[in-house]
C-alpha cells in the first residue's frame, strides 16, 4: 500500500468504522510484521465484525477504481 493510502485507509477505519486508534496501530503492525492483509487481521484479531470486514472492502474497492 503507498503512504497515501494508508492514511486514507487509517482515516476511514478511524473516522467511518470508529476503530480505536489503538486497535489500528496493532492491525497495522501485525499486517507489516506477517505481510498479511489489513482487513483479514483486523478481522482475525476480533477488531471488526463481518459487516465492517464487508465495508472495508468496499471502500477499498470505491477507493482504488
């Protein structure tokens, strides 16, 4: 991801979804430490639920095209 949009991507979790920062700085960690996707950890971390998983990859989808 280019430095632009991580900081469209962390506003939007912050600011749309409500995501604590602190939930988005250990997502963010653990997706650069295992080369994983963002929106997978933050899942797998419990930090979303499926719906926010699902909004997330339709900002993503809206962001990029």
């Amino acid at each position: 991801m280019s430095d632009q949009t991580t900081f469209q991507v962390i506003r939007f979790l912050r600011q749309d979804l409500s995501l604590p920062d602190e939930s988005v700085e250990l997502a963010l960690k653990q997706s650069q430490s295992n080369r994983g996707s963002l929106p997978i950890v933050l899942w797998q971390y419990g930090l979303v639920t499926l719906s926010q998983l699902d909004r997330i990859y339709d900002w993503f989808e809206s962001y990029v095209y």
